[in-house]
C-alpha cells in the first residue's frame, strides 16, 4: 500500500482511497481531497513533515499523520 506520506517530491499521484474515521477524514475531504483526484507533491520538510501539495489548483500543508492515511496509486 503506497501512501501519500511515502510519495517522493515532484511526482503527481491520484487518490485511491482515505482511511481514518470520522472528524479527521472529513476534515481531509473537506480540503479537496477525495477519490480520484489527483496530487502533485511540490515540497517535502526537511525531517518529512508536513508537505506541501497542490490540489485542484490551490497549495494545501499536511501532516505526516494525515498524509499517511490517504492510499495513492
């Protein structure tokens, strides 16, 4: 399973799938970010938190603990 926490700088994945359970996976589609869309990773902190992607056309931050859970392919 490739998670978007494990996906390198520069590269654009799609979403396959959320996990997590309530507040915290409506917060992360409440950001865009849903089945089937796609996200270029722009840049990744030095110690790997937070990243900074961009989705459906605006820059977004996310923590290591809430990249972890969204299933990229």
């Amino acid at each position: 399973m490739t998670t978007l926490k494990n996906t390198a700088c520069g590269q654009t994945v799609k979403v396959k799938k959320i996990s997590g359970e309530g507040p915290v996976r409506r917060r992360i589609m409440d950001m865009g970010i849903t089945k089937g869309v796609e996200i270029f990773v722009r840049k990744v902190a030095p110690l790997g938190d937070p990243l900074e992607v961009t989705v459906r056309g605006y820059e977004l931050t996310l923590r290591k603990t809430d990249a972890e859970m969204i299933e990229v392919i």
